[in-house]
C-alpha cells in the first residue's frame, strides 16, 4: 500500500469540493461531503493520487476500454496506396 507523505497530504485538495483529503487505504477521501451528501473517493495508482472528479473518471475509464488508432489500424488488413506502385490491368 502506498502511503502519502504528510506534506503532500497537506497540499493536496478535492477537486469538487476543496476540503482536504485523508488517506483510506489505497485511497484519498474528501474530508467534506459533496452536494449530494456523499464524500468522494478518489484511487492512488501505483502511489500517484488521481484526483478526477467522478464525472471525468467515468470518461477516462471509457477512453483507457477503447482501442488506440494504432490497434485500430492493426487489426485492418494492409493496403497499399502509395502512388509509386504500378497499376495492374485485371
């Protein structure tokens, strides 16, 4: 488990909120609730905090589940278009 040292727990905040965070296991939690009476919870990935507000940690999850362009493009067969090849007559 990965612990954060004091003094960036003293500088870091939610990024809802604005309260301060405590440290829960692998997580930081909101020491303030938000409007919906909640306190966010926010992961630490291998000992960096990821401070996404609940709404844009959905869309980056989202992204990370799709495929890049680069394995897009390597799962379609090759074509080649490249002006220098010859055209054939069928």
């Amino acid at each position: 488990m990965a612990h954060l040292s004091p003094e960036l727990l003293a500088v870091l905040r939610c990024p809802v909120t604005g309260s301060s965070l405590v440290q829960e296991g692998e997580e930081l939690v909101s020491s303030a609730k938000d409007a919906s009476g909640q306190q966010l919870r926010y992961r630490i990935d291998e000992g960096i905090p990821v401070l996404l507000p609940p709404a844009l940690h959905e869309a980056a999850q989202a992204a990370e589940a799709r495929p890049t362009d680069a394995q897009a493009a390597s799962a379609q067969p090759a074509t080649d278009n490249s002006p220098n090849t010859p055209a054939t007559d069928a």
